[in-house]
C-alpha cells in the first residue's frame, strides 16, 4: 500500500448498495440494537432480509426495530426480536428453541 493511499484511501469497491436482494436470506444479529451490529441490520433489513435482532433487554430490541423500520419504510423484510443474553447459557436455550419454531 502506497502512502498516498493511506493517507487518502479509495472509495471503497463493495458497499451495501452492492448488494442483491436478500429476500430469500435469513440472519441472527447479536448485538444489533447498536454500533455496528445496528448498522448491519440496517443494511441487510434495506435489502428485504429477515433479521434476528438478538439483544439482552426487550425495550432495546424495540427500539432498534423501531429506528430500522423508520429508515426503510419500503422494506419487504422482517424483523424479529430475540431477546437473549449470551452470557447466561440458561437463556440462550430458550432461544434458540423460539428460533427453530419460528424458521425452518
């Protein structure tokens, strides 16, 4: 990498407007109600994807689909919330359970 290229890098190649229709896709987002995580989901929800928003507290999950679905009215998507903390194992089985009823 070149130093004129650190210092002003390239517009990069491959960005969400790249990205086909993900319609037919399904996706579990840990930490989605904010940061990157939030991003993510904003991303993949704009292109009509079903997105998992896996999150500890349920007034979180609802305020991040809440902020999504504001953005992007026009989405065919879902988003569903699951609310789950990964450091309490005795959660994630409840879970994963609500996903695999929910999804085939």
């Amino acid at each position: 990498m070149s130093v004129r290229s650190q210092i002003f890098p390239p517009s990069p190649t491959f960005t969400g407007t790249s990205l086909p229709s993900l319609s037919s896709r399904i996706y579990v987002i840990t930490g989605a109600t904010s940061g990157v995580g939030l991003e993510l989901a904003k991303i993949l929800f704009s292109k009509d994807a079903v997105v998992y928003i896996a999150a500890r507290t349920a007034a979180r999950i609802t305020s991040a689909i809440e902020t999504i679905k504001a953005l992007f009215p026009e989405s065919t998507g879902r988003l569903v919330p699951l609310e789950v903390d990964l450091s309490d194992l005795k959660s994630i089985a409840p879970a994963a359970r609500l996903f695999k009823a929910m999804e085939t």
